[in-house]
C-alpha cells in the first residue's frame, strides 16, 4: 500500500474535500474512471434524446392531456421536491466521508441511513411518476426517451443505494476506520455523481 | 573478401528467395491491378472530378507506397545479422523526425485542400435559374421506382395523409415552397412550418396550430392534376435472375433515363431501410435513407447505358438490387419525357386510374384510409415510351406505386 | 537471475480436476491472459471459418446458399473477429504481459479482472449461440444499421432471437472490456515499480493505456446505443431508430460509429505496440523516436473521437469538411510511426524469426491499409469507393494484416516466456509465409473490385470481366491464409508440451521487464527487479548501458506493494 504519511504534501482543497488529504487508492482511481465511463454511458442516452428532440415537430405531451410535465410542473412541487431533496442528500452522504476520515463510524452510519432513507424516497416517487405517465414506451420518441432516461437514473440510484447498504452492513463487521475508508469514499464521489445525472435528466425531462 | 561459409551462402539464399517472393509478389500484385487500378471513366461532370482526385491520390498513394516497401525490403536485406555485436543504440534524431511529421503534414493539408474545392464543386447545387431536370429516386426493398418532374413549374406531385398525426407532405420539389406561406391545396389549407430536401414540414391545424387562409389568388398552388411524375420499368427483381444459371442479368432491372448535357437533381429517398444509389460510372453515391430526402446533383456527359446497383447492405436480396442508367442525348430525352408524361387515356380512368395500379389492395385501403392522394398518377401501361429505347416494355399490372407507400410520419405523433 | 526458479510451483497435486478447479478460479493476471488468448483464438478459429463460408459463397456467379445464410456468416465473421477475436486477444497479451512490463504483482482489481474474462466468455458464447436458434444468428452486418436491425416483424429481416442475442452478448462484451479498461488504467497509473516513469514505460504497455482510455471513454456510447436498440426491438417498437415510427436511423449510425471509431484503434494500437516491442528486440537497438512514439500513439487517442462520421460520408447527414480534415489528420502520426519503425531497423542487426518476420510484415502491409485509408479521408474519392469491397480491402489490410500479424508476432514473441518453451521455428516460417501470401491474394484483388464496383456484402455478383477471376484469387487466398492459421493451431499444442524448452529469463536480448523474470513467471511475478533507468531495464542491464554503465550489479530494493 502507498505510503499514508502525506504530512508534507501540498493540499488540494478541492481533493481534499472529496478524498481526503491522502494519497488516492487503487479503488478510488477505480471509480473515477468508472464515473467517465458513466457520464459516457449518459452522454449516449441524452444525445439520443436531443437528437430525437430536434427532429420531432412536436415533442410533449404525445397525446394532448394525457401527461404534460410543465402542468404537473406547475399544479405540483412534488417532482422540484424529490429533485432537491435527492440532490441535498449529498451532503449527508459527505458527512459520512467527512465522519470516517476522523474514525468516527457512528457518524457515518447516521449519514448513510439518511442517504438511503433519502434515495428509496426518491425511488418511491419515481414509481409514482411511472403510474402518473399514462403513455406506454412504445408511443413515441418522447414516451421512450423518457421512460429511458429515467429508468436508467432510476437504476443508477438503486445501485448506490445497495453500495451505500452493504457498506452499511460492513460496518457493523466493524469494518472502515480513518485509514481503511475506500469504499465509501467511492460510495461517495457515486452518490454526487448520481446526483448530479439527476439535475441534467429532470432539466431536460421536466424543464426544457 | 574471404571465403563465406556454408552456413552463410545458404543464408543468402534463404534471404533471397524471401525477398524476391516478397518483391515478385508485390510486383505481381502491382501488375495485376495495372489492369483494374483505377475506377472505371466518368461519365458526368462530378465523375470526372472525382476520377481526377481519385488519380491525384493515387499517384501520391503509389509514390509513398513504392519508396517505403522499397525501403523496408532494402533495410531487411542491407541490416540483417551477419554477427552479434551490438548496433549502435540509436534512440531518435529530432532532425529527421521534425522532417517526417512536417513531410506528411504538407501532403495531409494539399490532400485536404485539393479535396475539399472538388467537394465544394460537386456538392454545390447549381444556380437556381438553372434548368434542371428532377428526378424522384426512391428505394425499397429490393427495387428501385424512378420519378419524373418538370422542374420549375407551378404544379407538383404531392400526397398527404388524412392521418391527423402525419403533417408531411411529399412534393417532388421542394423549392416551389417558402417556409411559412400558406398554400392552398383542393382538398386543405396547409401552412408550410419548413422545408428539408423535398419534404415540406406543414401544420395542419393539428397541436393548437392556427391555418390562415391565403388571401385568394396569391401564392396558390393547384396541386391536383400536376404534370406528371411518372415510373419507369419498375423491375420486379425475380425477373433479373436467370433461373436456370442464377445469373443476375441486367435487362429486366429498372431503368432510369437521363439527360445529357442538362443537370439532373436525383431526390433520393426509401421507403423502407437504409439503401444507397450508386453507379460505378457516376463514381458517386448517396444513401437513401429512410424518411429523409437528399438530393444528389449530377451533369452527365456521355451517353450510354450502365449499370447501378444498391450500396448499403439492405437485407436478403440486396445483391439483386440492380438498376440501369440510360443517358439520353437532350433532344431524345426530351421527346422521350413527352411521350412519358402524355395525358393518360380520357374518360373513366381519370379517377379510379391509382386503385388499378395499386399492387397491393390492402396497402392500397390502409393508404386511402389514411391518405388523400393528390395528384392522379400516370398508368405505366398507358406509358408509350419505354420500348422505343431499348427499355423492355413494363408488364401489365405494374405498380405505379411502391406497394406500402406510406408517407414519413413526423417525430411526434 | 531466476534465482528461486526452483520454488516456483510447477505441478499440482491435487491433479487434473484441481488444475481445472485453479484455473476456473484464478485472479492471476497470467493465467487470466493467457485464458483470454486461448478463448480468443477459439472465437477467431471460428469466424476464420465463416469467412470461408463467405468466400466459397463468392467464387463464382449465382448463389450458392440462401441469402440468409451468407447474411448471418458475414455479419457472425466481423462480430467474432472483431468483438471475440481481434480485441481480447489483445487484451489478453495485455492482461499477461503489462503487469510484469510495469512490474507489477499483479492487476489493480484482480477479481475484477477474473470477472471481465468470465463476462467476456458469457457474451461470446451468447452471441454465437443464435446459430441454435430459429431463424439463426443476427444478420444486418456488423453494424447493425436500423431500420433492418430494429426490424421484429419478419418483414424487413428475418425474424428471430439471433439480433436480440447479439445485442445483448456485445452489451456484455462491452461491459467486459469496460471493466478490463478501468483496471488497466488503474494498474498503469498506480502500480509501476520504482523509476518506472510515464516515459519509461514500454511502448506495449502505452499503447494499452491509450487504448484503455479509449475503451472507457467510448464502450458506454456503444452500450447505450445498444440499449436503445434493444428497447426498440422489444416494446419501444422503433421508436428510436426506425423513421418509420418517429425515430432516426442515422442517430444510431452516430452513436455506433462513436464508439466503433475508437474502436478500430482500440483494435490496432495494441498490435502497434506489439511491434513496437519485436522490431527493437530483433533489431537489437532501442525504438527509434520513443517519444515522438508516445505522442503519436497518444494523437491517434484523441482523434478517434472526432472521426467517427467519416465512416457515413454517403448518408448526406454529416459535416463534410470537419470530419474530411480530422481525418486526414490520422494520417499525421500514423507516418510518424511508420518511418520510426523503419528508423529503428536502420542500421540494427536483424534477425528475421518468425516473430519478426510478422513485424515487418505488419510494418508492410499495414502501410497498405494507412494507404488506402487516405483515399477514404478524400470525402469525393469516399463517395465512388464507399460501401465498395476497397473498404473490404482497406479495413482487412488493417486488420487481417495489421492487427492479426502483430497478435501473431505477439504469440511467438512471448510464447517462451509464457510456457516456457519456444514455438516451432519451422512451422512458424511456413505459417507466416502462407499468410502473407493468402492475406495479399485476398486482399488486394478486394481493392481492385472496388474500384471496379463491386459492392460489399452481397451474396451474388454481376457477371462483370474480371469480377469471377478476383474472387477467385481472393477464395483462394483465404483458404491459404487458412493453412497458415491451421498449421499455427498444431505449432501452439504442439509446443505447449513438446517444444523447444527455454531455459533463460531473457532469450531474446529483449529489454522490458517481463523478461527479468523466469520464463514462466513465478505467480508473485519477480523475484527481485533491475534498476529501472530507461525504457529498456533488463537490456540497460545486461549490456551495462545508461545507469548501468558504472553502477552494474546494483540491485535496489523490490517494489513494495
């Protein structure tokens, strides 16, 4: 393992807030690179929908009255809510990082109980907004891109949220301290990364 | 010089028979596409363009790819191992490598900019008051229909569907239409939102859209009765294969019939999937793609016949999908388009003449259910053309429309 | 050197079943590499056989097989080759070779690195298991354009679960390789031993991180195009993909071509640097223009991102002039690389065994797939030769010689060192020679038919003069070339057990670390490590040169994990 004595080194503010002030590991690289590979994951889906937007002369709703996302935008808070509150549950999820660096385990299984209380929430009112959407994925570009876009966010938070659960449960093993913290650290830069999917798919669902 | 041991004549022999296997069979190689190194000669304008870029790279291609095989097989043969003390350890000459970045990069960029004037000359489209001939090309599985238009006239062909999701209307020329006028059409007033190739994007009171009507007079355009598009020798592929040798002859393959001398503006489409229109001799091809329209712009220059085929892999008989190209001098190709577009026979084909010529009558319900066709279509049958040129004479019965012609639907529905 | 070669675990005792058990269950990096190799071959064995079937179908007029036949064994010949044969056997030369290069114990994420291999295998054998099934394996080409690919109803193409099973089997095949993309950036990045500097490191291990940036960067459009497709295919009904339903046939041309640019270095930036590690060992100089080297490989790196539309000059839905110029620009330092490697044979002392020979041989005639690519950068000559069998020609000029020579110079290079023994010098003469025969009588009649017209991928040609004499030679020529792949097969078992035993670390004079260690490598890789000075340690080393010329004999510490 890489020398952990990085007393001396120059600090970064920007890694130190998300990594820490130590050396990077192996995972941690790891999923760095595997969050490039996501965005280009999304980047393919988006361009498709930006593609398939431009093209189409009318784009939503499909079928007049059947689901509009700027009426339900402005009849409900519900979908800006979800937004923010998935969004804010970063810092929670920070919170445990920032708790693990100084061994405070308690600490970080607060935040990710909130993470994860958060997330399902999340998830719930995405079910919601599936049931809402009365347009099967085959009527059109704009029902398929949607459902899309949001099923795969959707499964991307599921995903963080069975990491963050298993990390969870590790710790009762006693598992992480200051110095053994990678997978949460990942878990970490994942949560933001989710998130950050999250503002750039509801602008362009919801917003654009 | 002393004495070379066995050991090393048979070294020299092994080196020389590789060398000249490798020589030989370059050379042979070399030799054999003599014959078959370049494309065939042009027979259009933008052909004779492309042929001369095609040489230009060609001979700079050769040029590279003589000195550097040249000097790989010399540096094999100069610098193999004759024993085993250590070359000199060489690890780069900034130099020589300066030179060989600047080197390619200057044949990079005369390449470019040679390439990109013969782009720009053949891709501009020719100026408007041009007489251009329009033909419609349009691609299905596995068959060609070839369409003629005259160009620049108050009259087009046009279909549009009944179908409140569809807003497309199909015109063979677009440039009749600005974006945003309204035009008055017999059966609806429609407003033009755009215009992509030959496809005009129109609102028809659908999604809140308001129509105004023109006010009477102005830019009105009679779409019914349009002078005509036509079909010529629409193929059918069974007819092209020989069945006894299951040779593919080019006799029974549709034809399309060109001017000489006059630019011809092809508006390609399909109705199905990805197809590709190419004439080796046009030394050009643009693909067909479906629910779009492009137009590929070409001044043929010799006339004759050749062949063309499908580029883009298209599905089970895509080798089958054969056309013929028969360039015409203008004053036939002239007479030739007047015999075509003569009036069909009077009385009672006017109206039910599409029904009879539609190949596949539930298409043809499910098309009139969805579609009000405007514009009657000339029966091929009636055509009195085709046979004087060669062309075998169109089979009764033939579709004067693709069977399952629908219109491109829009993104939205 | 191979100072504890005696306690490296040579046999098993637990017998065959625990031989098969240890290699089902590896984490080691060599014996996961050398798996991939092997499977791979397996795969490439098998779509060399499809494209016999597509050139027995070609050698004369008039069809021989049904149309759907020949469609399945064309699009199956470029998916296996490419997707199951061309890309993991680089990566599994890689998996073997770039750990030790780095001298590393192992990769970053060793079970990771199991994983990829067994997803890998689960997506190939998915893939090629719709032959089993009705209506047989996927057949709209490698490509996969929609409408015809997107097309469930039978009417279009034929019905069946072969498309869908190709989508899904490359959708695992790209998570496979994203993952084996992740671990060797992560590897390269973080595990190289002391003094092993970005610009020490051996051309190999370069080219597979650029690559594995490219497979990152890129592998995830293709997946999400894949998706997309899938979701067409299954209840999207074409919406996406089919103009015919509101969606967009050349949206996938753009996002396939994205990834499937990229792809084509991914494919042959390994075997560059394959090469790039034969000549300089054969010639027995260093690579000339190491860095220049380095940054041309790292230049094609990024400009395969921004030449993916030239693969759809004819489809009238591209910027011409950018992707014209950004094209031409590959053409840049790819030169570079050809004159270096000719500047490293100048004035060397060559030895031509079978690996060098397929080194210059890839030198020769992936000259002719740079060439000929050039006449498909000049966007007007693209549009008489696009969709003609010249694109057959070229692409099979760079990878049938260019990528598949340096796999096989790879092969005969690191044979000894990763069994121990040396593959057959004599078979391997008669192997290189039939290939390179076979390969040119395949292809260069290829370039020649397209000039003349022939278009790719049908299954029946016009009786046109000289179009049966081409295909003639070229049907010829594969069975050739096939001689040769078979003949390779026989010199591989055959020197697993029976070859010549090697009993040296370094029996080449190479330079790079792997030979620093014991032909093959003990499971913990190294022993002890050489002073790492250059790009060259072992033959800094052995021939007291660079930090070795006063100081020979010092043996710093070993890498520490």
């Amino acid at each position: 393992m890489a020398s952990r004595t990085a007393a001396r080194q120059p600090v970064n503010p920007l890694k130190s807030f998300f990594v820490g002030n130590e050396p990077m590991t192996n995972g941690l690289w790891g999923m760095v690179f595997f969050i490039f590979s996501e965005i280009m994951f999304f980047s393919g889906l988006i361009a498709a929908y930006l593609a398939l937007r431009e093209d189409a002369l009318e784009w939503a709703p499909l079928i007049e009255g059947v689901y509009d996302h700027h009426a339900i935008l402005e009849a409900e808070f519900r979908p800006v809510f979800f937004t923010i509150l998935l969004v804010a549950s970063s810092i929670p999820m920070q919170l445990a990082a920032f708790a693990i660096r100084k061994g405070n385990r308690g600490g970080m299984k607060l935040g990710m109980l909130v993470v994860m209380v958060i997330g399902t929430a999340f998830l719930l009112n995405q079910a919601v907004e599936w049931m809402h959407a009365d347009f099967a994925i085959g009527d059109g570009p704009y029902s398929a891109t949607f459902y899309l876009l949001t099923g795969f966010h959707g499964a991307h938070v599921l995903g963080g949220l069975l990491f963050i659960a298993f990390l969870w449960m590790r710790s009762y093993l006693g598992h992480f301290d200051a110095h053994r913290n990678t997978a949460v650290e990942a878990a970490t830069m994942y949560w933001h990364f989710v998130g950050a999917v999250w503002i750039l798919v509801f602008s362009l669902l919801f917003l654009a | 010089m002393p004495m070379p041991s066995p050991r090393r004549i048979r070294l020299r022999w092994r080196i020389a028979v590789a060398a000249s296997l490798v020589t030989g069979l370059l050379l042979l190689s070399a030799g054999v596409a003599g014959a078959q190194a370049f494309p065939p000669e042009a027979v259009s304008e933008e052909g004779s363009d492309i042929r001369n870029l095609y040489l230009l790279v060609f001979f700079l291609a050769a040029a590279v790819f003589v000195v550097v095989e040249a000097g790989i097989i010399w540096l094999a043969i100069k610098y193999r191992r004759r024993d085993d003390s250590l070359p000199p350890q060489i690890h780069g000459h900034r130099g020589v490598e300066v030179l060989w970045t600047v080197i390619p990069s200057i044949i990079v960029l005369v390449l470019f900019i040679v390439s990109f004037v013969v782009l720009d000359h053949i891709e501009s489209a020719p100026s408007k008051y041009e007489p251009v001939e329009v033909i419609d090309v349009t691609a299905q599985q596995w068959a060609w229909s070839f369409y003629y238009a005259t160009p620049m006239d108050a009259t087009t062909r046009a279909r549009i569907s009944d179908d409140p999701a569809d807003v497309r209307l199909r015109v063979s020329d677009g440039t009749l239409f600005e974006p945003f006028k309204t035009y008055r059409i017999d059966v609806e007033h429609i407003r033009v939102d755009s215009i992509e190739g030959n496809t005009l994007m129109v609102a028809r009171g659908v999604n809140g859209t308001v129509v105004q009507d023109h006010p009477a007079g102005e830019e009105i355009l009679r779409i019914t009765n349009g002078t005509e598009v036509s079909q010529d020798d629409r193929g059918e592929l069974t007819d092209s294969i020989d069945p006894s040798s299951g040779a593919v002859t080019t006799m029974n393959t549709p034809i399309v019939t060109v001017p000489v001398g006059k630019t011809v503006r092809f508006n390609i489409s399909s109705l199905d999937v990805i197809h590709s229109f190419y004439a080796p001799q046009f030394l050009y091809k643009l693909d067909a793609m479906p629910g779009r329209t492009q137009a590929l712009w070409l001044k043929v220059t010799d006339a004759g016949f050749f062949q063309g085929q499908c580029a883009e892999f298209c599905g089970r008989e895509h080798a089958r999908m054969l056309f013929s190209v028969r360039a015409l001098p203008l004053d036939e190709y002239d007479a030739w388009l007047a015999a075509l577009v003569a009036p069909p026979p009077p009385a009672e084909e006017a109206a039910p003449a599409d029904d009879a010529g539609e190949a596949a009558p539930e298409d043809d319900a499910a098309d009139d259910a969805g579609a009000a066709e405007i514009g009657a279509e000339t029966d091929p049958a009636a055509e009195p053309g085709t046979s004087r040129y060669g062309g075998p004479p169109a089979p009764a019965g033939l579709p004067t429309q693709p069977a399952g012609w629908t219109a491109p639907r829009a993104g939205a529905l | 050197m191979a100072t504890l070669a005696g306690t490296v675990p040579t046999g098993y005792a637990g017998g065959r079943a625990q031989v098969l058990l240890d290699w089902l269950t590896t984490v080691d990096h060599k014996k996961i590499g050398i798996m991939y190799v092997v499977a791979a071959g397996v795969f490439g064995l098998v779509g060399g056989a499809l494209s016999l079937v597509v050139r027995t179908e070609l050698i004369e007029t008039g069809a021989i097989m049904g149309a759907d036949t020949y469609n399945q064994m064309f699009t199956m010949h470029a998916s296996i080759m490419l997707f199951l044969f061309i890309m993991p056997v680089a990566t599994g030369f890689a998996n073997y070779v770039v750990p030790l290069q780095i001298g590393a114990l192992d990769m970053a994420f060793p079970r990771i690195n199991a994983l990829s291999l067994w997803i890998f295998l689960f997506g190939g054998i998915l893939m090629l298991s719709a032959f089993a099934f009705d209506g047989g394996a996927a057949a709209a080409g490698w490509t996969a354009y929609p409408p015809i690919s997107s097309n469930t109803a039978g009417n279009i193409q034929p019905a069946g679960v072969g498309m869908d099973l190709w989508l899904v089997g490359v959708i695992a095949l790209g998570v496979a390789s994203t993952a084996g993309g992740l671990n060797f950036l992560v590897t390269i990045f973080k595990m190289r031993a002391p003094g092993m500097t970005m610009f020490r490191m051996p051309m190999f291990t370069w080219t597979v991180l650029v690559t594995a940036f490219l497979v990152v960067l890129a592998t995830p459009v293709l997946a999400s195009a894949l998706i997309l497709l899938f979701a067409d295919r299954n209840g999207a009904g074409g919406v996406f993909f089919d103009p015919a339903t509101g969606g967009q046939s050349i949206l996938w041309q753009n996002l396939f071509w994205f990834y499937s640019h990229p792809a084509v270095y991914i494919m042959i930036l390994p075997p560059m640097g394959i090469v790039s590690e034969v000549l300089p060992v054969f010639s027995r100089k260093p690579l000339f223009g190491y860095r220049a080297f380095v940054m041309a490989t790292v230049g094609i790196g990024l400009l395969s991102f921004i030449v993916w539309a030239h693969h759809m000059f004819t489809t009238g839905g591209v910027f011409l002039p950018f992707f014209m110029a950004s094209t031409f620009l590959i053409g840049i330092p790819t030169g570079v690389k050809m004159f270096n490697w000719m500047a490293t044979m100048h004035k060397g002392s060559l030895h031509f065994n079978t690996a060098m020979l397929f080194a210059v041989g890839f030198v020769m005639l992936f000259l002719i797939g740079g060439i000929t690519g050039v006449f498909h950068a000049a966007v007007p000559v693209d549009f008489a030769l696009h969709d003609t069998y010249f694109v057959v020609g070229h692409l099979h000029y760079v990878l049938a010689t260019g990528a598949a020579f340096g796999i096989f110079a790879a092969s005969y290079f690191w044979f000894p060192k990763m069994f121990g023994r040396f593959l057959n010098e004599g078979l391997g003469k008669i192997h290189f020679w039939s290939m390179f025969i076979g390969t040119n009588m395949i292809f260069w009649p290829q370039l020649m038919l397209g000039l003349d017209g022939m278009p790719r991928r049908i299954n029946d040609y016009a009786d046109n003069p000289g179009w049966e004499l081409m295909n003639q030679i070229a049907t010829v020529g594969a069975f050739v070339a096939m001689v040769g792949a078979v003949i390779f097969l026989f010199n591989v078992v055959h020197s697993i057990y029976w070859g010549e035993k090697c009993e040296e670390d370094n029996p080449w004079d190479a330079g790079t670390l792997e030979w620093a260690t014991t032909s093959p490598p003990p499971v913990y890789n190294f022993d002890r490590l050489p002073r790492v000075r250059s790009e060259r340690p072992v033959f800094d080393e052995r021939h007291g040169l660079g930090a070795y010329a006063s100081s020979e004999g010092e043996s710093p510490p070993q890498t520490s994990s």
